[in-house]
C-alpha cells in the first residue's frame, strides 16, 4: 500500500525546513514595498504603527519626519555641524519583533542616528512618507533586493547565501583619511554602445514622469525608478542613435522639464538588459556635484530603470555587488 503523507505534516516539515535556511544564512528579511522600481521600508512600531522610509543608496541623508518625533516625545539632540549650523537627530527607534528594520551604520557621523526633518523635505516632499534613508543607513550590510519578487534582505553571513548564479563586480566606496565611510556611495562599471561608464549605484533614482510618459511606461504612478546619464553622453546617444526611443519632456523633476532616451541594452557584470530608461542631468551635476562623494569621477547614476532586470546583493564591506538576471 502506497504510504501519503498528511498535508499537515508535510507543511510543517516544508516551514521547518525554510526557517533553518532562513537561519543558516542569518538573512533577516526587510519589511518593504517596491513600487514603480523605487523601493520603500516599512518597519512597524511597538504600537502597530507603520512608518514608510524611502531608501536611497545614492541619498545624502537619513531622516525623520518632525511631526513622528513630536508626537511620540522622543528626546531630541541639537548637535552643531560643520559650518556653524545647528541640526537635530533622535535615535533610532525601537520596533515590533518581526517589523524591523536594520539599524544604520554606526561608522559614519550621525551612528545610527536620524535627522529631524519638516515632512515636506523628506525625499523632496513625496507625500506618504516618514522618513529617509540613504547611503549611510545601508554601509556596512550586505543588502539584497530582488526585484522580481519584490523583496529586501539583510545578510550577516555573506558565505551562506547562494550566489552562484550571480556575477560579481567591484563597487568602490570612498572613505575618509582614518577609513571611515563618509557618504558611502558605491560606484560601479555599465556598459553602452562598447563604452564603459562609471556611475553611482542609485536605488533611489527617481524621475517625475508625465501622464503620457507614464502611459508610455505603463507604471502605476508617475514617480518611477530611473538612471541618469550627463548631458554630453546623454546627447552623443541621441546623436548616434535618433532611432532610440525619446521623450523631449520626459521628466518633470524640475521646473524646466527634461528629455529621456531608452537605452534598449546595458552590460553590467557582464550581463546584457534592457531596455533601460535614462533621463538627462547637467554635466557638472555629476563630475563636479557628487566628484568628493566617489573615489573617483562618474558619469551618471543607474537605479530602478536597470535594477527591475536583477536579483543584486551589493557587500558593503567587500565593496562587491553581485548582480543575476531574473
């Protein structure tokens, strides 16, 4: 007689079964949401309340909502900056078992502490959020984002996690004279057109597309995951290439709106996507705005509009990105 195992039993050996790999990887899963390839955490307070962080590898910043610390009374500490000016952070706060996010990295300036911010300048005044996180909240991990399933992890033991199918690539982080991070913006190689360019790793890039853009995109909202490319490259791609896809005013991020170009293939890693979106920025908006945040000089920056393709782990401490075509 054929022996069936109960369904109950079955289950149960499946869950125990994922939960010891969970734990022998020491992954700890992020409470997130990814929307139009932007991603956004939301870890839960002891009281069930829900706060929406934007995460932004490529930020200067991490930050929390004025009107969040007010109401719940957290203690406040007015610290001076640089310049002479004043600025206030609260720590970290505390969340329900199961809800949590990492805390931000402690070698840095503000160790694991928050700037208090307005609302309306948190992540330029994007309704629906209470906070920021940037580049200093995701040194020192190792993070993951799979962007076909929709998922954030944190690992703590980089030589349990499978990676065989991922190709690996340098991703240097500029650090002060005593070896501290200071912006803690990786830079990684692309390639287009036979061209190498280095960019800023960007999970935050965003563009403010147009109603018919949108369309065009087929994205739920008009604040979309993007890349951006500096006006001299971006021009020699419209140039060589007029049968590239083109939206004059493609993105309105700014008062003046600003032309994007469908890139239709992007190596990174050695491996070939697309088609990738990119939205023009000025030169100097790169190779002298962000030149004392990178170890060396970049082009443009690569975020949601190349990412959507990949399952990437990028190893902080290593300064090694892994990327897999989903």
């Amino acid at each position: 007689m054929e022996y069936k195992m109960p369904n109950a039993i079955l289950l149960f050996i499946v869950g125990f079964i994922l939960i010891n790999i969970l734990n022998g990887s020491q992954a700890q899963e992020i409470p997130s949401e990814f929307v139009d390839n932007r991603v956004v955490v939301t870890p839960v307070l002891p009281d069930g309340k829900t706060l929406r962080f934007y995460t932004d590898t490529g930020g200067g910043w991490n930050a929390l909502s004025r009107d969040i610390v007010t109401s719940y009374g957290w203690p406040i500490e007015t610290i001076k900056g640089d310049n002479g000016s004043t600025f206030d952070l609260v720590k970290m706060p505390k969340w329900m078992d199961g809800k949590a996010i990492p805390d931000a990295g402690r070698n840095n300036v503000l160790n694991n502490r928050l700037i208090v911010a307005p609302s309306a300048a948190i992540a330029g005044g994007q309704g629906g959020l209470d906070g920021f996180l940037g580049g200093r909240w995701h040194a020192e991990k190792i993070i993951e984002w799979d962007y076909f399933e929709k998922l954030m992890v944190l690992h703590t033991d980089f030589d349990a996690v499978e990676k065989s199918n991922m190709a690996p690539i340098d991703a240097p982080v500029r650090k002060n004279v005593d070896g501290n991070y200071e912006l803690s913006f990786p830079r990684i190689e692309i390639e287009v057109d036979d061209v190498v360019h280095q960019v800023l790793f960007d999970t935050g890039a965003t563009m403010n597309v147009s109603a018919t853009t949108q369309s065009i995109m087929k994205t739920d909202g008009r604040l979309v995951g993007s890349s951006f490319m500096i006006a001299s490259v971006f021009d020699q791609w419209r140039e060589n290439h007029p049968d590239w896809r083109y939206i004059e005013d493609g993105d309105y991020s700014f008062e003046t709106p600003v032309p994007i170009i469908q890139v239709p293939k992007v190596s990174v890693a050695g491996l070939e996507v697309g088609p990738v979106w990119f939205a023009r920025r000025p030169d100097n908006s790169f190779l002298k705005g962000m030149a004392p945040f990178m170890d060396q000089p970049i082009v443009g920056a690569v975020g949601g509009s190349l990412f959507q393709y990949f399952r990437i782990i990028m190893d902080y401490p290593s300064e090694k990105a892994y990327f897999e075509v989903k």
